[in-house]
C-alpha cells in the first residue's frame, strides 16, 4: 500500500493500525504548499445562506458567545478574537470537496464533512473534547494547538458551548499552511489563531448505538408480519379483574419473539440512513434536462459524475443512495460500485448498464443527483 505525505509518509493502514481511535499524530506539511480553497467573502457568502450551517463565536476577557446562522454580517477583521466556522463546505464548493476527497482510504459511511473556521488573532471555539475522530488540517496563517488526554471532562456552566472546566493540556504545537493533527475521540485540544488564519476540519461520523436502535426499531416497524389476533378460549374466572392475566402476558410474548432481524435487514437500514442527506441538503435539476435519449448519449461520450451533495453506498446486493435503497443484479454490480466508489462513469463504463440502470441513472440526473461530465 503506498506511503501518503497527507499521513506523514505512512501508509493508511499503519495509520489506521497505530494512530486510528488511539493517539494523536503530528503531520508537518502534510500537503505542501496548500493554500486555501476559498476566500473569506465566499465563506461569508456561505455562511448567510440558510442551506448552510454557521456559527460565529467570539471571546472576550474570558466571556464567550456564540450566534448561530444564517448570519448576514461579521466583525471587523481588525478584531480580535472571533470565529467563523461554516460546516459542510464540502457540499457547495468543488475545491473543498476535493480536500475531503483525500481521505478516502476511509470508509464513506464514516466521513461526515469538510468544516471551515476562519478565526482573527486569538479567535478559536475554547477548550474541549470532539466524539469523533479529526483531521486539523492549517490552511493559512497559523493557529497554537493544546492537546491532552485528559479524563476530566467536566463542563463550563457559564459558556454557550461545550467548554472544558479544568483543561489541562500536555503538548502544545504550532501548525502552518499545510501541517495537520489527528486527533482520536474525546482527546482533549484547544486551538487559537496566531493572526487571521483558516482550519480545516475533516470530521467523521459517530452515531450512538441508542439513537440507531432507535430508527432501526421504527425502520422495521414497516416489515414485520405477525397475523392473528389475541383470543383466551380458556379464559377462567378471575378473583382480581385488575392484575393482567398470566396467560395473556405469556401468549402475547410469544408472539412478540416471533419478531426477527437478519444482517441484512441491518445492512439496508444502514445503508438508508447512512446515505440520507442532512435536513439542510437540497438538490437542484438541470434548468432544461435532456431527454432520455440525449442524456445517454451525452453520457456515452462525456461520462457523469455524482453531485457533491450525492452519497451513495452499496453493501452486497444492496445499493443506496441519497436515503434510496434498491437490489442490483449481478451484472449490473459493477457499474453501480464503480459510481459508488469512484463517484463518477467515463462513457465507455454505460455501455454494458441494463435498461433499468440507465432508468434510474437518467432519474437521478433530471433530480440534480448526478451531472453530466
């Protein structure tokens, strides 16, 4: 497997192996030269849609707050002090998409988003714990990173985030455009900017397992079959009518363990709301769509590649996409997983697609989920 500057000139799997949910790795120019992808008045731009989540947090003489977005104007850059964090740019910007594109030697289950944080001198969001792995990657300027491993995790009563009470950091760094530092869950760090500088976050997915039995629970209230009705032919005379009968709780559990789940069950409720965009994720259609058949011809010649926006897992016999989930047949399995994995089709990948693939492909470009090469 080849060795990545981005991981410090290892290779993904002895990262995955020795750092991964472990301990933290300093990375110097782990892209050099990087310079960022976008601007500060198009992060603004971002930031005042209500299709973007923002929040700027600012601090001063040890006094947080923090204003959720859209927000439609900021400080002066001349102040001190605060933080514009625009998350998902992934999802409205090529360049930035193509930076969380590089970490792909993970799982795109597990990939959440590219976040954004634009800070002025000494802005940054305060001490505190993420439950999630994370890529601090320097895009410009600089910014001071505390890190510890601490077990007290106890919170400030008096911030309007999630700060750290007693942080006590073992290691400090400063890093530059193009340095990066992994961090594993709930490892506490503390980043403040020296001047005007620019982070970028490469989060990841988390879901507690209580929120996930959850949606499963009502994901297969939808496929389980338990014909019949209760009936007690037997029933007897009863000296206390308001304590449940023991017949009636018996009969009833069994029929309740009659319910049952398979893996695969599992792997289609994961797939659907794995790949489920976020509430704040909306598609645009081509403004004048091609026909069906101009659309396969085009894609024949050019290709097509998912939209930014576009998620789409398979699992087996099972693909999903944006939340859909639907079986592929054997022959069609490697066309659906070369677009999965790779996010796009040259022409030449169509020409074996059955009718039903081309069907669904032509539907998902009329909804914006896929382009034209």
């Amino acid at each position: 497997m080849k060795k990545l500057a981005l991981l410090g000139g290892i290779t993904p799997a002895q990262f995955l192996r020795e750092y991964w949910h472990k301990k933290p790795l300093l990375i110097r120019q782990a892209i050099p030269g990087f310079k960022p992808v976008m601007s500060l008045s198009a992060l603004t731009a971002l930031a005042a849609r209500d299709d973007v989540e923002s929040r700027l947090v600012s601090q001063a003489g040890g006094q947080w707050a923090m204003q959720q977005g859209p927000l439609t104007a900021l400080p002066e850059r001349t102040l001190k002090g605060w933080t514009l964090l625009v998350q998902g740019a992934n999802l409205h910007h090529a360049g930035a998409d193509a930076v969380l594109r590089q970490f792909r030697f993970i799982p795109a289950a597990r990939l959440d988003d590219l976040m954004i944080s634009f800070a002025t001198d000494g802005g940054g969001v305060g001490p505190h714990v993420d439950s999630y792995d994370v890529f601090l990657l320097q895009a410009q300027g600089a910014r001071r990173w505390s890190i510890g491993a601490q077990k007290d995790i106890s919170l400030r009563a008096d911030a309007p985030l999630k700060l750290l009470s007693n942080f006590k950091p073992d290691a400090e760094f400063v890093l530059e455009a193009g340095d990066m530092l992994y961090l594993p869950p709930h490892y506490a760090h503390d980043g403040v900017a020296i001047g005007n500088c620019q982070t970028y976050s490469i989060g990841f997915r988390t879901p507690t397992y209580q929120e996930l039995g959850e949606a499963f629970l009502q994901h297969m209230a939808d496929t389980i079959d338990l014909p019949g009705r209760y009936a007690d032919p037997d029933l007897a005379v009863t000296q206390h009518p308001a304590e449940i009968p023991r017949h009636m709780l018996s009969c009833v559990a069994k029929e309740m363990n009659k319910v049952r789940f398979t893996e695969d069950d599992v792997a289609i409720f994961l797939g659907e709301r794995l790949s489920e965009p976020k509430f704040n994720v909306f598609f645009k259609g081509p403004a004048k769509p091609l026909a069906q058949q101009g659309f396969v011809h085009r894609a024949s010649k050019r290709g097509l590649a998912l939209s930014r926006k576009t998620l789409m897992l398979y699992r087996g016999k099972h693909a999903f996409i944006n939340g859909a989930s639907f079986a592929i047949g054997r022959a069609d399995r490697a066309t659906l997983e070369a677009l999965a994995n790779e996010r796009a089709l040259d022409g030449a990948a169509l020409g074996g697609a059955s009718e039903d693939v081309i069907e669904a492909l032509y539907t998902w470009y009329q909804d914006g989920w896929l382009e034209l090469a």
